[in-house]
C-alpha cells in the first residue's frame, strides 16, 4: 500500500510548486515554507524533495530560474514558463477531477 501512496502522491509536489511559483518567483527554502504555511502543517515537504522537483520542472521548461541576490544572500530564484501554466492548469484539472471522484465515494451516492 505504502508503494500506492508514494505513486498517488508523486505529483503533488509539482502542484504545489507550480502552483505557487504563478503567483511570484520564488526560491526553493521559500517554496519549502510556503507549502507548510498554505497547508497549516498539513504538508511538509523538505528541500530534498523540492530541489529535485524544481530541477525537473526547469529541464522540462515549465521554470525559468534566475540567480538573484537579495540581502547580500544569492538565491536562485524559479518562475513559471508558459508550458508551465498549461501543466499547472492540466495538473489542477486532473486533481480536481480525482478529488471529486474521491469525495463521491466517502460521501455515498445519493439514491432518488
């Protein structure tokens, strides 16, 4: 089962990023914090699970990144790329869907 939560989850974490990076560019210890925040600890993801993730979505083209130095501190910093929208916008759907899906079932079907 542990294998099945691992594969359900996989793409949860490129989501989230993607999701977050269309708001503002963002560097990966702020993508980290954010995702704890926005979720009130429900998601915890460590940078070594978003450092991957985020190298991925930039090979792929979803992300730009940028070296950026703020506050004396130089960050990589990562923004979302058009072919990154439209997967944010093909993940959101598909999520959505499943979670619909999901939430019949907890729910019950209604009989007439």
């Amino acid at each position: 089962m542990a294998e099945n939560n691992s594969n359900f989850m996989s793409g949860v974490p490129e989501l989230l990023i993607l999701r977050l990076v269309r708001e503002k560019e963002m560097y990966g210890y702020e993508l980290v914090q954010a995702i704890r925040e926005r979720s009130r600890d429900a998601i915890a993801l460590g940078e070594g699970v978003i450092y991957p993730v985020l190298h991925a979505l930039e090979r792929d083209g979803a992300l730009s990144s940028s070296r950026k130095t703020v506050n004396g501190r130089s960050r990589v910093y990562y923004a979302l790329t058009a072919a990154g929208a439209q997967r944010l916008d093909d993940l959101a759907g598909n999520w959505s869907r499943l979670t619909d899906a999901i939430q019949s079932i907890l729910i019950g079907v209604q009989h007439a």
